[in-house]
C-alpha cells in the first residue's frame, strides 16, 4: 500500500443534530486508524470548537459501540464563521475564519471532515476557498442536500414521524377527528411526503405546492359525506398558501411574526375550523424526528460514507462531499453543493403515485 496522502486529520459535526452522526464518524475512524493508520482528531461543538481550538485525539475506544447511539460524540453547534451583517461583524468573521486556520496548523492537519447540512457544506467550501482541504459528509432529516439522492439521518425521520402518523390514525378514528401533523422542513417538503405517504395521509402540504384551503376543505369534506368523519394532514413547517406564495422573504417572515398561530400546523387547523365544523387538533412532533436510535438503512448509509471518506483522504481527493446517486457511492465537487437547497420536484414520482391513491395536496 502506498503511503496515505493524509496523516492527521479533525472531524467535527455540524448543525442540527441527526440519527446516524456516529455511524458516520466510527466509519470514518475505524476505517482511516485501522487501514490507513492516520491521526484522528475529533473537533467539539462544530465549527465553533474549531474556532477555539477545541480539539482532542481519538482513540479506537472512543469510536467503538458507537454505531446504534443518537446524537453525536463530538458535540455540534450551528456556528457560522464566515456570517457578516455589517462592518464590525465583518472583523469578527474575518478574525474567525483565521483562528479556524490556525487551529488547523497548530494541531497539524491535513484535512477537515464536516459532517452537516446545507449550511455546514457552504461554510466548508468557503473553507476550501481559503486554502483548507475539506471533505463532507451529507448529514440531515430534511434530506435536501443538492447532489445526493438522500442524506443520512433522512430515513430515520421518515420512521419515527411514520410511527406518530399511525398512532394518530386511531385517535383521529375515535373521535372522528382532523389531525393536523406537522413535520420538520423549512424548505423542502421530502419528510412531509415519505412519511405522509408512508402513513397513509388524506392530505400532504408541502412547502413546494402552495395550497388552498378551499381546496383541502373540498377534500376533507368529500371524505366526511362518503362515511369518513376523521382525516389525517401532514403539514411540512415550511408550507405556505397560495397567497403567501406572492409574498416576499420579508413581507412572509413579518406575517409569521404577527401570526397568532405558533407554528403552520396551527394555523391551517385555525383555516380548517373557521370554514368546516370539524373537530380538529394538531401534533406538532418538533425535535423527536431527530432524536433517538438511527434506522438501519441510516447506520448503513452512514458507515458507507464514512468508509468513502476515509478513502478520500488516503488518495488526498479533497473538496469533495461524498454523496449516493442511483445508488452508487459518489463524490461531488463542494462548490456544486453550496448555497444550493434540493427540493421536492412538483412532477415528483411520489407525488402522482399519492394522487393516484387519493391523497390531495392542497392545490
């Protein structure tokens, strides 16, 4: 075997957290300490601790029975170094983005591993761009990452707010109820649909397709008349109506402030009352779906990406983020992920495959 391009390298995770974290980071570090012999430095609290030199050596105790546990070993933060708002934010992040490089020398690494989401993959090609080798590793319950068909930590979510989905089917039953579930997804609507499919939703609102309340009124009324008095609608967090759709990112943020409603799910709940006479109640399930035991298509996943990243740094192939498409393992250049959001495509097959089977989604 020829000697390895890395030698000592940091790994930190970054953002929310998701199941699968340490899958991921046992894949990277068992595969990199046990073929490769390579240094293994864990960096705490994301890139925060790489800003204030929070780093430590791993060992193959650290990573070991680590595979099953939610969370993440390392600690995460949602720090952003290169964020500016104005002239003195401006010299805070230029003194950030330094401290991070040299922490990166003073521990003498040759790379970076991010494991994050799309925020954490534009903080680590900016990273590149200042001269830092970087790889990344696709991690998040939304699943939009642009490049990669999915994301571990993604099918994990899909379990657990499938799970709430049918339990919810029979209080719904029983009470001849409108339940209002609402899912994480700011943007894209991926959980909201998989999972709302999965768990046999009558209506899905995703962030994609603006809806009208008419629209879902028609539909849960239709099924009240044919003998069904109880409706199930997952609810993405990020949904927007027709006419909010015409807003602007401040005219909608100023609304959502004044709303009286605390989150969507409410405040469609709020629209289903004001025009039907159902009873209806809502179930937001918030930072569950990203708790817990990772699935074992996310402890899969994520080992195979690690593994993939482990071979990165042995050929030195940096500034990539190893990604699946086609259900290949691949890389993906980091600049061709950043600043980039993967939305759920309105011609998406799920989504006619929901129609056909009766779902409505609000348009």
């Amino acid at each position: 075997m020829k000697k390895p391009a890395t030698k000592s390298f940091g790994i930190l995770t970054s953002g929310g957290d998701c199941p699968g974290l340490n899958a991921a980071i046992r894949g990277v570090a068992k595969a990199t300490m046990g073929i490769y012999d390579m240094n293994v430095m864990g960096i705490c609290n994301g890139y925060k601790g790489l800003i204030e030199g929070e780093v430590k050596q791993l060992s193959p105790e650290d990573v070991s029975g680590i595979l099953t546990r939610g969370g993440t070993i390392l600690g995460t933060s949602r720090e952003k170094p290169f964020k500016v708002t104005g002239d003195a934010d401006g010299e805070v992040g230029k003194n950030k983005v330094e401290a991070i490089k040299e922490t990166y020398q003073r521990f003498g690494l040759d790379c970076i591993v991010v494991l994050g989401g799309n925020g954490s993959h534009k903080t680590a090609n900016l990273l590149k761009d200042e001269g830092l080798n970087v790889v990344g590793l696709p991690k998040t319950i939304d699943n939009d990452i642009f490049g990669t068909d999915v994301t571990f930590g993604f099918y994990s979510a899909v379990d657990i707010a499938t799970d709430a989905i049918d339990r919810l089917h029979s209080t719904a039953h029983s009470h001849n109820r409108v339940m209002v579930v609402e899912v994480m997804g700011h943007y894209a609507g991926w959980l909201a649909l998989y999972a709302g499919v999965a768990g046999g939703a009558d209506v899905i609102i995703l962030p994609e397709i603006p809806y009208d309340i008419e629209s879902i009124k028609k539909h849960i009324t239709k099924r009240a008349k044919g003998g069904k008095a109880f409706s199930i609608i997952v609810v993405a967090e990020g949904a927007v109506s027709y006419e909010e759709s015409k807003l602007s990112k401040k005219e909608l943020k100023k609304k959502m402030k004044e709303s009286s409603s605390p989150s969507k799910g409410y405040a469609i709940a709020k629209e289903i009352e004001a025009c039907t006479d159902m009873d209806v109640r809502v179930s937001v399930l918030g930072y569950q779906q990203r708790g817990g035991t990772p699935s074992p298509y996310d402890r899969v996943i994520a080992t195979q990406f690690g593994t993939a990243a482990a071979e990165l740094l042995y050929k030195g192939e940096f500034g990539k983020m190893v990604a699946k498409v086609n259900n290949k393992i691949i890389t993906v250049p980091l600049e061709d992920v950043a600043g980039k959001i993967k939305l759920v495509p309105k011609d998406h097959r799920l989504i006619k495959d929901a129609r056909m089977v009766g779902t409505c989604f609000g348009d």
